[in-house]
C-alpha cells in the first residue's frame, strides 16, 4: 500500500468515526431513554468482553488452541463462582497459567 493511500484510508477513516461521534450527540434524548434501549446497551460491554476472552484464550491465528491460557480461565472461572476477590482471581489464573506453561515446556 502507497503512502498517499495509507493518509487518504487514515483520513477518511478520521472523517467517518467523527461524523459517528456527531451523529451520536444529534441522536434525541427521548430515543436514549427507551427502556428496552437501555438493557441492550448495558449487555453490549459484558458481549465484547467475553468475545475478547475467547478471542485471546482460544485461537491463536486461525486455530483453536486448548493450551495453558484456558487452564488459567478454568482457574478464573472457578475462583470467580468460588465468590473470591478480584485480585486473588487474578494471581491464580496468572499462577494456574505460569505453571502449565512451565511444565509443558519442560
């Protein structure tokens, strides 16, 4: 891809996610205030988020992989239903992964 491309993609790019922004604040506050707007808009983070943990702890390139990230999810999984501390889900996920990994390789 040339230069010249590469800033024209960037700038039309730049205009479009401008216009979208704008086109957000023209949008009625009576549209934004629908109910059921409203419950959709409180699942999309939770909808992204989990397609990211699958994303990130599946698929590396275009396979599925069953390695030491989904141990660490496993963990984290458990510690969360275990109704544990953020942080102590978060150190045993990473210890649970840095430990298959360890052993794996070995």
């Amino acid at each position: 891809m040339s230069t010249s491309t590469l800033w024209i993609v960037m700038g039309a790019t730049s205009a479009l996610c401008f216009a979208m922004k704008l086109l957000g604040h023209l949008v009625p506050e009576s549209w934004l205030a629908n109910e059921r707007l409203q419950r959709i808009n409180a699942l999309i983070p939770i909808c992204l988020l989990s397609a990211l943990v699958v994303a990130e702890g599946f698929v590396v390139k275009t396979h599925i992989v069953l390695d030491h990230r989904l141990a660490g999810l496993g963990v984290a999984l458990a510690a969360l239903c275990a109704k544990a501390p953020f942080p102590v889900v978060v150190v045993a996920a990473a210890a649970t992964s840095a430990l298959v990994y360890h052993l794996h390789l070995g």
